[in-house]
C-alpha cells in the first residue's frame, strides 16, 4: 500500500511494517509478523523490486509483532537487522519481558490475536544475529534513516526518523489503535516496560516536522509530530487520572 512517494506499508492497522523505496534500493522498517512475508514480495513486485533490492531492515524495537520475518529475510537473503543496543537480547529471544496487559475490551483482544494468529504470530523465529545501532546514528540505508532513542516501551524502543519522505517510524512508542481495547486515536501503547519513562521519551520527537508518524499499530497519522505527541500525551493524562 502506498502512503506517499517512495513510502508503503504492508499489514493492516493491526500490525504493520513499512518500505522506503529510493534509487538506492530499499530499507524495511520492522518486520511485523512472520505472514507479512507473502505481503512483503507482494509489495516489492508492484515497485518492480525483489528481495534482492532490500539494503537493511530496521527494528524499531525487538517485541516478537515487530521482527516476525526478520530472521527469514536475515538468512536467506543476507540482509542486516538492525536494533538499538538495548534491545539486542531482545530480539535474539534470550529476554522475554512480563507482559502487562492493563486494561482490554474482548473485541479488541480477539480482533489482535485473531490476526495474529492468521498471520503466524503465535510462534516467533528469533533473530540468529543483529547489527547493534545507537541513538543519532544515520544508517547506510536508502532513505538514510536516523535513530532516536526512546526508552520506555522498551530499553532499546526507537524512533526512525526519515526526513527525504517527511517518515517517522515510531513503533510502540505511542499507537493510533490500542491492540487490547480497539480504542482509536493516538495514546501509549500497551504492553510498555517503563510507561511513564515512554511518556518522557516523546520530548526527542518535538520540533522534527515529520509530517508522516507511522506506528507499528494502528492507522498512519498525517497531523504532523508534535501534534501526535501532544494528543497521546492528553491520553496519557486522562488515563491516570481515571485510574487515580
């Protein structure tokens, strides 16, 4: 699906992933689930690209619904896999977080897990090898994607930032459709580490001007950075103060 020149994403506002397309080739941003994979070639062919046009793949962080065909694409393409530091453990499967599920609605916990399900999401392959990155690195990629750290959903959650197609990726670093509820609009995401700390870590998107924020659940937002980031931040309020 195309959101713009050179940007696509594959999946739906369930789970999703995303292409950069430039001259130089491709660079993938998450994984999704391993279903995704048919999506993926899909895609690739109507841009007139294979596989071997893919440079990088970039994790925004290393939860199973993000790195679903990392390890297929890694092994049988030789494409590198990217993840902050923080996460690497993570994504190889040697850390599995306690799941915190918070508040759900039965709707929105069978729509997720529904997919999931469809679309191989209830066995993980994990990531064999990784490149590590940090945050401000600029990648060697098409697209030339900047990283931004944002910890709090996890230690090693990210944001990509690409300015040559008005992109940034978020992850779970904040969701316009929350996977346990169904709730639209932008809020935190479930299933976070450190919520408060998740909160903090949206001041690093402030003042970039990405007219595009791609989440890895949920429907694409076109409002603009500092507007997503002041809405979940209005969410994030109203929450605690019903839980208060």
């Amino acid at each position: 699906m195309q959101l713009a020149p050179s940007l696509h994403r594959i999946g739906n506002d369930i789970v999703a992933a995303y292409l950069i397309d430039t001259e130089d080739g491709v660079t993938i941003i998450d994984a999704g689930l391993a279903g995704h994979w048919r999506e993926l070639e899909t895609e690739l062919a109507a841009l007139g690209r294979g596989l071997g046009d893919v440079r990088g793949l970039v994790l925004t962080h290393g939860d199973s619904d993000h790195i679903g065909f990392a390890e297929r694409l890694r092994r049988e393409q030789g494409v590198p896999v990217y993840v902050h530091e923080a996460d690497a453990a993570r994504a190889r499967g040697e850390y599995k977080p306690k799941a915190q599920w918070g508040r759900m609605r039965l709707r929105g916990v069978t729509s997720f897990f529904w997919y999931a399900a469809r679309k191989g999401g209830l066995r993980t392959t994990y990531l064999r090898e990784v490149t590590t990155i940090a945050d401000g690195d600029v990648l060697d990629l098409p697209g030339a994607p900047r990283i931004i750290g944002l910890p709090g959903h996890s230690a090693g959650s990210v944001a990509i930032h690409v300015p040559s197609v008005g992109a940034l990726f978020v992850g779970d670093a904040l969701t316009t459709r929350h996977v346990l509820t169904g709730t639209l609009g932008p809020q935190p995401a479930p299933f976070t580490d450190e919520p408060a700390q998740a909160i903090d870590s949206l001041t690093h998107l402030e003042g970039l001007g990405a007219t595009w924020v791609l989440p890895g659940h949920g429907a694409p937002w076109r409002g603009g950075s500092d507007e997503v980031v002041r809405q979940v931040r209005a969410a994030a309020s109203a929450g605690s103060a019903h839980t208060s």
